[in-house]
C-alpha cells in the first residue's frame, strides 16, 4: 500500500510548466493542491453535493487542456474557479433548473451535533443570501472573502477592473449582512 | 446602519491565515458591531467552503483527471492519424484523376530543356504480307504474356528441320 503522499514544494506556474512538458505527477499535485478549495467554491455557488466531484473533475480536465490560455495574469486557482464557475453556470442553465435549495444539503455528519448545527445554520443562510446576489457580486465576495484572492487577480478573471470588484464585494458584504442577520 | 468599513480590506486576509490583526484592529472589532459582523460574515463563508472540501477525496480525483487525460491523448492521436491518412487518401484520388483528365497524345514530362516525347506508331511492313487470319494470329500472340511458362504449344528452333527453318528466317528478314 503506498504510503502518505508527499507534498511538491514547486510553485503552480514551475508544476504547469512540469505537466506541458509531460510530468502527470505535476498535474495530480495541482489536483491536491486545489480540488478542495475549488469544491467548496462550487458548492458555495449553488452547485448540488452531488455534482461537486464530477464538476471539480471537469474544471480541471478543461483546465488542462486549455493551460495555454493560462497566462499567469491571475494566480492558477483564481483561474480554475472561474473554470469551474462558467462551468456551473453552463449546468445550470443546461438543467434549467435553480440552484440546489436548503433542504437537499448532504454536508459530513458533525462531531458536535450541537455546535455542527448552529454554525451549519449561519452557513446555510449565507448560502441562501449568495443565491440572491447577482453572480458577479457572489463571485467577487467568494473569491475575495473564501478564496482570500486579491482585487487584482479577481478583476483578471472576471474582466473588470479591481475598483469595480471592491465595489462589487461591499455590496455583497452589504447585501449578506442584512440577509443573514 | 454606520456601514463602518475600516476592516474590510484586513479581513479576509486575516481570516485566511496569511494576515495577523494589529493591536488596534483587534480593539476597533471588539467595539464595532458593523466590522464584527463582517468579520463573522467572512469566517463563516471560509467554513462553508472548508467543509464541504474536507470531503473531497482529491487522490481519487487525480486518480480520475489522470485517466481520463490519457485516453483523451490517445483518441486525439487516433484522431489526428485517422486525418492525415484521410488527407492523404483524397491527395492520390485528385492527382490520380488530374493525370486521367490529360487527353490527346499522352505527353511524358519535359526533362529539362529537352523537347517532349510523342508516342509514335512503330511500322511493321512485315506485317503487311500477311493474310488477315495470320495478321489476327500474330497480333493475339502478341496481346499474351511474353513468359509463356511451359506451354506445350512452344516450340524451339532446335526441334526445326532445315527447310522450316529457312522459313523462319525468310519471315523474320521480310
């Protein structure tokens, strides 16, 4: 049985450089290094928890084989998600249906059913505050509040500008506040 | 509502872990419900994404990606051979039927400076001695292929004797 993995100290732009030049190893350690973030991205979106894996899979396959178009103006994962969010939204639209309500959450079962369930409550209602924002602004204030990117990288791949994403994410922060509080 | 944003900017990064709050950060959130809300607002949504990868088997997903890259390396090489040999297919049809529509007197390609080459008609006067029905004889043999094998029809001059030898000789010379 092989032992724990090995983390791989290289940089994402030295590991896409690895995998064009034919390194899967490289590929596999961008999976680790972003597929979880990449999940609670798309399920913070709306995606069903059912779909996440099978979405995470597909960003990253369309990833791969557009890393050309990868050219380092936004960090690797800023670029995935919004991979992954066009990719979402494509679903979406495919399914014509809305986004995953409340009910069907299928989160892990808690340690603490007590706790579990009041911090699981908040989430929830910033789930349901997020549905209602428009999608830039629910984009803006994941990338900016979950994914910790910078106004910069989050103007690069959503093609405004890093004035406009600040302003997209305080009326998001607004908007939430009122709706969760 | 003061819509207080002095911390805006600070939280998520402090939220993130790649950021530590200054000594009067931390005293404004502790007294400022607006930042304290936000900041709550932006822990929470971390958590909400945090909980959610924590199920995510990434080594299974890698497992998956790696996989299916293979075999989409694999069907796109099939693809490009099958293209090229396609191309190549309808490369001979156009030369082959460039060369048939050259009608008139085939003309073999100019080498050089030299002048092009005409098929002539070659004159056999040899020929014209002959009856019809011998004329029809010589000219069937000459449509059969010239290894005629074993044919028990075939005769050597050797087996002649002197006189149909002479007429042999008599023919060949006209």
């Amino acid at each position: 049985m092989p032992g724990p993995t090995i983390p791989d100290a290289r940089t994402d732009p030295l590991l896409v450089a690895a995998y064009r030049n034919g390194d899967e190893r490289a590929a596999a350690e961008l999976v680790r290094r972003h597929a979880k973030a990449l999940g609670g991205f798309l399920y913070s979106l709306g995606a069903a928890p059912e779909d996440v894996e099978d979405l995470i899979q597909e960003s990253f396959f369309r990833a791969f084989r557009r890393l050309d178009s990868w050219r380092g103006g936004a960090s690797f994962r800023s670029w995935l998600l919004a991979i992954g969010s066009n990719l979402l939204k494509d679903q979406v639209r495919k399914r014509k249906e809305k986004l995953v309500p409340l009910e069907d959450r299928d989160l892990q079962a808690a340690s603490d059913p007590h706790a579990e369930l009041a911090a699981s409550d908040v989430e929830d209602r910033i789930r349901a505050g997020l549905a209602e924002l428009p999608r830039l602004q629910r984009e803006v204030f994941l990338l900016r509040a979950q994914q910790g990117s910078d106004y910069g990288d989050i103007a690069a791949i959503l093609g405004t500008t890093p004035g406009a994403a600040r302003v997209h994410y305080h009326q998001a922060v607004k908007r939430l506040k009122e709706l969760v509080r | 509502m003061t819509g207080c944003g002095r911390l805006s900017d600070r939280i998520p990064a402090v939220a993130s872990g790649t950021a530590e709050w200054m000594p009067g950060e931390l005293q404004h959130l502790a007294e400022c419900d607006e930042c304290k809300s936000e900041w709550n607002l932006v822990s929470a949504s971390r958590r909400l994404g945090q909980r959610v990868g924590e199920n995510i088997d990434t080594e299974a997903v890698a497992g998956m990606l790696l996989r299916r890259i293979s075999t989409n390396r694999q069907a796109d090489r099939s693809k490009r051979r099958w293209t090229l040999g396609s191309l190549a297919a309808a490369a001979a049809v156009v030369l082959a039927v460039w060369l048939g529509g050259l009608n008139g007197p085939r003309v073999l390609a100019p080498i050089g400076n030299r002048a092009p080459m005409v098929e002539t008609a070659i004159e056999l006067p040899e020929l014209d001695s002959l009856a019809p029905a011998e004329l029809d004889s010589v000219l069937q043999r000459m449509d059969d292929p010239a290894d005629t094998g074993s044919g028990t029809d075939q005769v050597d001059l050797g087996d002649l004797n002197a006189d149909e030898l002479q007429r042999v000789l008599d023919t060949w010379e006209g």
